[in-house]
C-alpha cells in the first residue's frame, strides 16, 4: 500500500507530468466551519471544494454527536461530484494540520478507495515551496463513478468505547484541559470516558507535518499502545480522531475510530465523565 502522506514536492511533480491525483480542499476548522470563501480566494491548481459538515458527516440527530459519518449514498454522490472514478489517486489537504484532510482520508478509505493520500503541511506546505495556486471554482465534468462501500469496519460503537479499556487502549486525543474537564465550550458535560487516556493528535506534528513513524511509535507506546493492544481513539466530534488514525497508520498501528466521540457521549443519559487528569480518577454521571 502506498504512504498515507505525499509531499508538497512530489504532488508538483504529478501534476507537471501530466498525472494529477483527484485534490480535494478541505477547509475546515471549529470556528470557521465554512473554508468555500477562502478556497474561491486560492486553492491547489484543480482542486475540488469539500463541504465537511455536509458531504464527510450528517447532521441530524443530535444525540449521535456534532458529525456523525455519512451514510453510503450521501458520500458517494459527494465523491463523484468531486470527480472521483475508480482507480482515481485521491489527495486531500486543509489549512490547519491537516485534521479535516485525515478525515476525507479514512471516510474515503474505509469506503474502499485504494489509493487516498494527505498533503503533508497542507496548504502551507505547499507555499513555503512557492507552488502555485488558482483561484474560482473547480467543477469536474463528466463527474465521478466511484462505486463506495459502506463503512464497517475500524469503527466503535459507543457501547464498544465504554468497554474498550477493560481490553484495550481507549485515547482521547482532545487537548489536555478538554480531556480533564477544565474547559468545554462546545459539549453539554466536561470530562472524558472513563478509562481513557490522553494523547493529543497534535503531538503527532512538528512544524505543521507528521513526525517521523518511529516517534509516533514511541508516543502511542507512551500511552500504552503495546505490542498486540487493541487502540481506539475518540476526540470532540469524531474528526480529530481520524488524524490519529492518520498517524497510527503511519507508524503501523491500527487505530479504530468512535464517530460519536464526546459530543455524542456528553448527551447520552446513563453514561459517566471522568474529570481530573488520571483516566478514572473521578467520576460523575453524565
């Protein structure tokens, strides 16, 4: 299997010689959900807008979280308008460490798209090489025929999570005062699940890229991610998780993702929210 990641330099090169991957812009961040205005402004020379709060999640009911993963058809439509057709390279990049980018990346994978790759430093990685940009809209014509699967596999239910460090390692890769409780400003209850431990996706990073695989390795190991542990992550609303997705495949571990993650959790009667900065140190209910 190819590397989840591409380089600035080696995506220039594709698209020099004639062989340009499918780019998906993904711009997106918590208090600036909408990136469209900013990609119209300048994007990767054919690249295609992603609208992740409506085409990578759905909104509905609340009670299933802030983005739930999309159904199969939903998504679908979504990758054939954005040009996608089987045996298609895919990268996708954001602005902001690549945290909606990975989640374009494992809805496209788990979905059964071979080949999905990640801009590695993003937009910013791209212009400290002086590459080019484009501006207006990107609409491909003919649109895609990409055939999805529906996503089963990799995922944790949220009855799964709450079971999961009584066999695994379960990590909240939110910040450290979200994870402790300290601060909420987006969910219903501070806290974390019980059991959890904290490994913020951003340690992954240095300078806006991915670390090396072995020091990811040496973080996950840090946490708790021996030799033969299941690991599943979960963050506010289920996009950051799949950034440390991104990193475990990177460094060769397996990292099954919650989608509901706590924003689904917080709203859920009957569950318990551990506070302070030890996985269970105390509980309260939910």
């Amino acid at each position: 299997m190819p590397s989840p990641l591409i380089s600035p330099t080696e995506l220039a090169g594709l698209i020099r010689d004639g062989r340009p991957p499918r780019l998906l812009d993904v711009r997106w961040r918590l208090d600036r959900p909408e990136g469209r205005p900013d990609y119209l402004d300048g994007h990767l020379p054919g690249a295609v807008y992603v609208d992740l709060e409506h085409e990578l999640a759905r909104r509905d009911d609340p009670r299933e979280g802030r983005h739930p993963l999309p159904p199969r058809a939903q998504l679908q439509a979504a990758a054939r308008r954005w040009g996608i057709r089987d045996g298609d390279t895919v990268v996708a990049y954001d602005d902001v460490h690549s945290v909606a980018a990975a989640r374009a990346w494992w809805v496209l994978t788990r979905s059964g798209v071979r080949d999905v790759r990640v801009l590695d430093g993003g937009l910013r990685g791209w212009l400290a090489e002086r590459l080019p940009l484009e501006t207006g809209d990107v609409l491909p014509r003919p649109p895609g025929d990409v055939v999805l699967d529906e996503i089963t596999e990799g995922i944790a239910d949220i009855d799964g999570v709450e079971e999961w460090p009584d066999h695994g390692l379960l990590l909240d890769v939110r910040a450290p005062e979200r994870y402790r409780g300290d601060s909420e400003p987006l969910d219903p209850v501070g806290g974390h699940i019980p059991g959890a431990v904290n490994l913020p996706t951003t340690v992954h990073l240095e300078a806006g890229k991915f670390r090396s695989p072995d020091e990811i390795r040496a973080q996950f190991a840090a946490a708790g991610a021996a030799d033969g542990v299941a690991v599943a992550a979960y963050c506010g609303s289920g996009i950051a998780a799949t950034h440390t997705a991104l990193a475990g495949a990177l460094a060769g571990i397996d990292v099954v993702v919650y989608p509901g993650s706590w924003s689904q959790w917080s709203r859920s009667r009957g569950r318990l929210a551990a506070v302070g900065p030890a996985p269970s140190l105390d509980v309260v209910p939910v």
